[in-house]
C-alpha cells in the first residue's frame, strides 16, 4: 500500500511537472518578448479557469457524495432494532458435544444463569444460541399449524432462535401479546414458541395468535403452540427488513452447543466481565467464556462500514472544498491584480465601489457557476454509483444536492468577496501611475 502511494504521489509530479515544461518548449521567444509586461496569455488564463472549474465540480461531486452518505448512516443509525442494547454484557459459551449431550447443557446452563443472576447489580440474565446483528444465525421453512400446507419451495423462511432464563427482558424486548417462557417448559411439556410480529400479521392479520401453532421442519416436522408475541428484531443488520422469528425453550431443543448469555444491568456492564468468567470457570474450568462484549458494541460493528464510508468521503469532500475555494480566490485575486490599473480607470471615471466588486465577484461566481453544472452531472452519476450502499435516502435526493449546492455556492462567494474587496481599496492616482 506504501509502494502504491509512493508510485502515484512520483507519477503525479511528473505529470503536472512535466506538463508546464512542454507548454514551455512549445513557446517561441517571440511570443513570450511580445507578451512581456502584459502577464500570461490567453491560452493560460483559460487553463487556470479550466482548473477552477475542475475542482469546484469535483467539489460538488464529494460534497453530494458526503450527503448522500452521511444522511443514510444518519437514517440507518435511527432505526429501532427491536431491543435496547445499553447496559447489557454478552459473552459466548461453546459446550463441546463429545463432553455435553442434551442434558448436560441444560444442567449447565440452567446453573450458569442461576449464579449470574445473583450477582450484585444484574436485573436480568438469558441467554440465546445466536445474538441479534452478530452475523450469525439458523433458519428453516415453518407455516401455520391451522392452515393449508405450502407446497416446498413456497414455504416461508423463519428465522429459529433457541433462549432460556429472561432473555427477552434482559435485551429489552417487548412482550405485545401473550407471556414468554417461564422455566416450567421441560422435555415432557408440550412443546412452545414465542413469536415475533412479522410471523403473526403473516399468517393471523388481525387475530390473536395465542393458541395457534406453527409447524416448523428440521430433522422433522414439529407442531409448537404459540404462547406470546413479542416486537420484532433486526438480526441480519439494521438495513434488513424484520423476517419472522421463531423463539423456542432451549430446555425443548438444546441441541446448540452454542449459547450467548445476556446480562443486563443500570450500572458499568463490563464490571460484569470478571464474575462472569469465575462462574464459568467453576462450572467447567475448560469452557471459556468468550467474545465477552458490551451490545452497543455489537451494534456500532453492524454499522461500521457504512460509517467509515461517511467518514471518507467527508474527508475528501472537505479536502476538494478547501482545494477549490483556494483555486477560485487564487484565480480571482491575481485577475485584480492584473487589472489594477482597469480598476483604477474605472474608479477614476465614477465606478463606484459597489460596481467594483460586483465585477470582480461575477467573475469568480461565473467560473463556480459552470463548475456546479459540470458537478451536478457528475453527483447525478456518482449518486447511482452508491445506490447499494444507502439506506432510506434516494441517489438523487434533491435536499441533498441543494445544500451542497448552496453551501458550495457560499464558499465561492466569499472566495471572491475578499479580492473584490480589495480591489475597491485601489487608489485611482496610484493605478493610473503603474506602468
């Protein structure tokens, strides 16, 4: 990565140094002799306002970019993720099936949540074999126990998650309808689930689903008889439309070897990391306690990349923004100083000075005009470029556009205002006497 910037920082030089040299060699002596005293020529004054205009639609490129970025991050971090993720700790514990069958890690389980709740401070503790935004997760075709049969392949997709202890308190959860488990469920109960909304408008709209059941298939078909609703949960990333959950008592399945304990607390959640790990090391002392973790950093990881793409490109916006406004004031002012003495003349003649930076300032809002054309293309295709990465925000959102427009816009007027101003300062006697 270092040899590469090298590379293009020595072939960037090259290019525009080298490219002066042959406008340079290209030159007749007696051209330049007859362009003494009167500054660069024509054929430069328009390369240098090429360039202006070049760096303001880039600028305006970026900045439509930075919108357009920014806004969906800002979009996407506001979306409910169906659980409250501050003051809860988590932590993955992996029961090795050749030492822990199904009973086992019940035992173990049911012990683990059993100290961990009597800790100082914790008001809730669960756990669930896959947690919410961690990438992870089992999924299986399931439909309702009171209605016709999908053929395969049009069976709906659920998402199965096995819990047990307070889950659904310790993240925060709500309960719409019904109640969630209560400890009783046991291999020799029948068997239960706790649904999530999205299932329940999709095959009851408008009707209870206490009572229903839903068949799910895995190595078989089961019947489960539905005991609560509770909201939906964003578990693919909060970009992700809600897609129906299917809750289960791991005391009726614990066949996952992997659990996530789930602690919540109103005080510091990571004071939590050393108690948790002695209760695991007495339990078993060769099952670590891993990915020990706070939630909201569970849920900063599933927004990371679009947060570091909202960085990047308001770096580089701001970087072309303070290119640009250099160009143009640079532009700009050496134009007053070429035209000192015009400016004089004028003044002399009863410019006044209002007159004054009105010309000086058109012709720097001129060059940032044509620049806001050329950029407004460039954002139109730049914003389909992004369309995969944002979220809630169109690629052509006229709000976004406008801003940078009129900020751009403002940038540019101030580039041109501080020259203008200067050259309402020129003393007419003094410009008519400069040779």
């Amino acid at each position: 990565m270092a040899l590469f910037a090298v590379g293009v920082t020595v072939l960037t030089g090259l290019l525009f140094g080298m490219t002066p040299a042959i406008h340079a060699l290209r030159t007749s002596p007696a051209s330049v002799l007859q362009a003494e005293g009167r500054g660069p020529g024509r054929g430069t004054g328009r390369a240098r306002n090429a360039m202006v205009v070049l760096e303001v639609a880039l600028s305006l490129v970026l900045l439509v970019g930075a919108g357009l970025v920014g806004r969906s991050f800002a979009t996407l971090s506001s979306v409910d993720s169906g659980f409250r993720s501050d003051g809860v700790v988590t932590g993955r514990i992996n029961l090795p099936g050749g030492r822990y069958d199904g009973q086992e890690r019940q035992r173990f389980h049911r012990e683990f949540l059993e100290r961990a709740e009597a800790l100082p401070g914790v008001t809730a503790v669960g756990s669930i074999n896959f947690l919410p935004l961690d990438g992870m997760g089992a999924a299986t075709s399931f439909w309702a126990g009171d209605q016709p049969v999908p053929p395969e392949g049009e069976r709906p997709t659920a998402d199965v998650r096995a819990v047990s202890g307070e889950y659904f308190r310790a993240m925060g959860i709500d309960l719409i309808a019904g109640s969630t488990f209560d400890g009783s469920e046991g291999p020799e109960t029948p068997r239960t689930v706790v649904i999530n909304r999205t299932t329940a408008e999709m095959f009851w709209p408008g009707e209870s689903p206490i009572g229903r059941t839903v068949v799910y298939s895995w190595d078989q078909d089961y019947e489960l008889e539905v005991v609560g609703v509770v909201a939906d949960v964003r578990l693919a990333g909060l970009d992700s439309d809600p897609r129906g959950i299917i809750y289960m008592p791991f005391s009726q399945f614990p066949d996952f070897a992997q659990m996530n304990a789930v602690l919540r607390t109103p005080g510091d959640p990571l004071s939590l990391a050393g108690p948790l790990r002695s209760i695991v090391r007495e339990l078993d002392p060769e099952v670590p306690l891993a990915n020990l973790r706070v939630m909201d950093d569970v849920v900063a990881v599933s927004v990371a990349r679009p947060r570091m793409a909202s960085l990047l490109m308001g770096a580089f916006a701001a970087l072309a923004l303070v290119l640009s406004s250099v160009g143009l004031y640079g532009v700009v002012a050496y134009s007053v100083s070429r035209r000192t003495r015009e400016i004089g003349i004028r003044m002399a003649m009863g410019a006044d000075r209002g007159d004054v930076v009105g010309m000086v300032t058109s012709q720097g809002m001129k060059l940032a005009g044509t620049g806001f054309l050329l950029g407004t293309v460039g954002a139109l295709i730049l914003g389909r470029v992004l369309e995969g990465l944002l979220f809630g925000v169109s690629p052509r959102d006229p709000l976004v556009l406008a801003g940078a427009v009129v900020f751009l816009g403002a940038v540019a007027l101030l580039a041109s205002l501080i020259p203008a101003s200067r050259a309402t300062r020129v003393q007419p006697r003094q410009a008519l006497a400069e040779r």
